[in-house]
C-alpha cells in the first residue's frame, strides 16, 4: 500500500470473524486487507487500490475475493449514511446551512451517503473539501464498480 491508493470498502454476507478459512484466503488476495465490523452490521473487507486505476483495479480484486471464497457475497461498495447533522459536524457549518443544502434540487437525493456528498461539496463549496473530510473515491467510481459486479455495461 502507498500514499496514493485509495481504499475501498466492501459490505459481505455469509463472513464471520470465526471464519479463518475465508480470511487466509482473502489475505492471498489482497495482501493489504481490513475486516471490520460496526455496530452489529454487516462485516466489511477494505483493500487499497492504485488511485490511477481504482474501478478496474476495485472489480479484478472483487472477483478474485469472490473466486477466492464462493461462499461469502461480496455486496458491493460499503456506504456511509450521514445525517444533517453529520453533514454540519464533518463541514465546520451550522445544521440550519447544512439543512439549507439538502433543499437545493442539486443537492443528492435520497439516503445520503458521504461519498455524495463530498462529490457535491467539491463542485458547490470546493473551500469546505479538505484533507479532514474528503474520500478520495469518487461516486462516479462507487457506480461504475456497483454496475460492473451486478454485471451492467454502462453506456
């Protein structure tokens, strides 16, 4: 793993902690691996990829994870919800402004996750993006990497 790669969080099913078969076997995959669990949720596997070939790069260890333990369902791109108030809490704003964004009819609609919102920020208040609150995977990424797994080809 260098400086510049980008990590990319996948949600399972069918992975538990007790299940050393799948995690020797996702480590000969991917020799930089996290598996973490939040609050009772679904287990999540983080893995690092260049930054100059994230999708591409994502989808090849994603199928050699699959190929590698069959028996776990690698879901897709792990989301973060967030809330109005994460949203102001994570920006340094009031709630009432970060509310007042969420009204805009170009602000993300539906489930709010913060890949879609930093990818808004950094086109409508590019001064708020910095080191602290930004992801480096793009929505634009998250979707390709979604569609290309759920075996989609995109126009």
């Amino acid at each position: 793993m260098s400086c510049d790669d980008i990590d990319v969080t996948i949600s399972t099913v069918g992975l538990g902690h007790s299940d050393d078969e799948a995690m020797d076997a996702m480590v000969q995959v991917a020799n930089d691996i996290l598996i973490t669990q939040s609050n009772g949720g679904p287990i999540e596997v983080t893995f690092w990829v260049p930054e100059n070939d994230v999708v591409d790069s994502a989808i090849h260890t994603i199928r050699e994870l699959r190929e590698a333990v069959p028996w776990v369902t690698f879901d897709g791109v792990a989301q973060e919800v967030v809330t109005i108030k994460d949203i102001a809490w994570r920006t340094g704003v009031s709630e009432q402004l970060a509310q007042s964004w969420t009204q805009r009819p170009d602000f993300p609609r539906g489930r709010w996750t913060w890949v879609r919102v930093v990818d808004w920020l950094r086109e409508n208040r590019p001064g708020l993006v910095d080191e602290e609150i930004e992801t480096k995977i793009t929505w634009d990424q998250v979707i390709e990497i979604e569609l290309a797994l759920a075996g989609v080809v995109a126009a």
